[in-house]
C-alpha cells in the first residue's frame, strides 16, 4: 500500500492534527494540504505560515494536491463532504486511496465512493468517533471499504486507533451518525436544560438530582466542558447534525431529534459569532456560558 505522499483536504483542526501528525511516519516522503484560505488574502499568509512550520507543503489547488498524493484525507465541515469529492475525484492519480474522515451519512459517503472510484481511485470512509483533541491522530476511528482492511492496518502500523469494520461502504458511517444523535443530543439537552435552570434559579435543585440518578458523570464539570465545546465548534457541529438527520431519514424514520439538535447547535453558533461569548477562558464554568445567554436573552 503506498502512503509515500499524503495529501490533506481542509487545513482546520481536524486537518492541521493529521498534517503535522502524520509527517514523520515511517515511509512518507512528503505531506501537503489545500484549503480554501491559501487563497484568501486576508488569511493566506497565516494559514501559508503555519503550514510551512508543520512541515506541509501548501498546494495551490485542489489539483495539484491531488496529483501529488498517494493518500488523500478529506477533513473538511460536513456539508462540504460532497463537493469536496466532487472537486478532487477528476485530479485523483489511479490508485490514489481517498480518505474520507468528515461527518457524513452513509447516503452521501455512498455518493462519494461513487465518484472516487470512478476515477480509478480508492474510497475508504472513516467514522471518526469521538473530538479530535486531545487523542489527536490516534483518535479512534472505524474505516469502511473495499480497502479498509488494508489501511487500517497501515495506519495502526503508524500508531493510529483505526479498526475496519466493514467492506459495506456506510456502516462505519452509520455508526458514527447514529452515535452522534446521542452524544450532540446530550449537549443541545444540558445547554437547554441548565441555561434554563439558571434562568429560573434553580440549578443547585437540578444538578444534585442528575448527580443521584447518574452518579458516576460529575455534571457540573460535565457541562462545562459541553457548553465550551458547542460555544468552539458549534457550527462544524450543526452541520454534522444535518447529516445525522440525513442518516435517520435514510433509515426511513423522522429525524424529529436530530433535526432540533442541529436546530440548537446552529443556535448556539450564531450567539458565539455575534461575540456572546468573547472573552471566556478555557476555565470558564457553565455557569458562566448560560449567563452569557441570560444577559443576551434581555437584549433581545
């Protein structure tokens, strides 16, 4: 299997963690990426900048990373996860395998194989399953695929935590999509449920009663870590909903669920870009989140 030249779809956080991660690995000769931002001239110098630090080469286009590469990882928002394959698919080089690490359905990875393939080239989805950080590249993943045998063992040769679960292009999918109705699920409900609360002042009522018929989940901190994460990455989280949703439909079932959360995490995404949370730290407690929102709930 030939991983000489890797080649990063999306320079995000997803995307910087394989770059850098990825680089010394026994074998590669080189690593590049693409991002829509090397070519924004308000943030191509950083972005260029940070790259050349961690050791990739920053391609000009999407073609020239392609035809460069032995390995392509796509890691980019959920709702890019088909252009993206509709944009690499005619550069691809034959037998090229096409990593595909973004939150999609298993209809829409489906329709990516679909075009991967057909330019001689090698899909293989990766249900990425849990945040990134702080595993960084050895964060868990079930690869799927004709080819995901194979690469999962090379990766975990790498060190990685990829394990293949199926030749059926969408299982692996369908793993990680249906794992994140519950997990999205839980932070949509405790940011509902806690800024309520304290909109009431009731929380030292709620948490104690959470904390007695689940005992081992240490709540407060809990949300706390909920409320940042959503705050941080809110958007990138909606859109995967999206596709959760997509899932369940697929499944031939209403996405009643899926649908509010991504509705809620869209919520809390659009508070974070108008700035209601700017100037949190890292140790900000949910109290300090839901009170962010209380103030901003007067002004609206």
């Amino acid at each position: 299997m030939q991983l000489e030249h890797i080649g990063v779809i999306g320079y995000g956080e997803v995307g910087k963690t394989f770059a850098s991660g990825l680089r010394d690995k026994p074998g590669v000769q080189s690593v590049g990426a693409w991002d829509l931002n090397f070519i924004d001239p308000a943030r191509q110098a950083d972005e260029q900048a940070h790259a050349a630090r961690a050791g990739a080469v920053a391609q000009a286009s999407m073609r020239a990373l392609c035809q460069a590469s032995t390995l392509v990882i796509s890691a980019v928002t959920a709702s890019n996860t088909l252009r993206v394959a509709e944009e690499a698919a005619p550069h691809l080089r034959p037998g090229t395998l096409f990593l595909d690490l973004n939150s999609a359905s298993p209809g829409t990875k489906q329709r990516c194989a679909a075009l991967v393939d057909a330019a001689g080239a090698h899909y293989v989805e990766a249900g990425v399953m849990t945040s990134v950080p702080p595993y960084g590249i050895r964060v868990p993943m079930l690869l799927g695929g004709e080819r995901a045998a194979a690469l999962a063992e090379a990766l975990a040769a790498w060190g990685l935590d990829t394990k293949a679960v199926s030749e059926r292009l969408g299982v692996a999918s369908a793993i990680k999509m249906s794992r994140s109705v519950m997990i999205k699920g839980l932070e949509a409900l405790v940011i509902e449920s806690y800024a309520t609360a304290r909109a009431y002042g009731v929380e030292d009522h709620v948490l104690p009663t959470l904390q007695e018929t689940f005992p081992s989940i240490d709540w407060s901190r809990q949300g706390a870590y909920f409320f940042s994460r959503v705050v941080q990455h809110g958007q990138r989280r909606a859109e995967e909903m999206r596709e959760a949703a997509n899932t369940v439909r697929e499944a031939g079932f209403a996405p009643t669920m899926a649908a509010a959360i991504a509705e809620k995490q869209q919520w809390v995404a659009d508070q974070a870009k108008a700035g209601v949370f700017d100037g949190l730290d890292k140790q900000a407690t949910w109290q300090d989140y839901a009170d962010r929102l209380l103030a901003q709930r007067s002004k609206d």
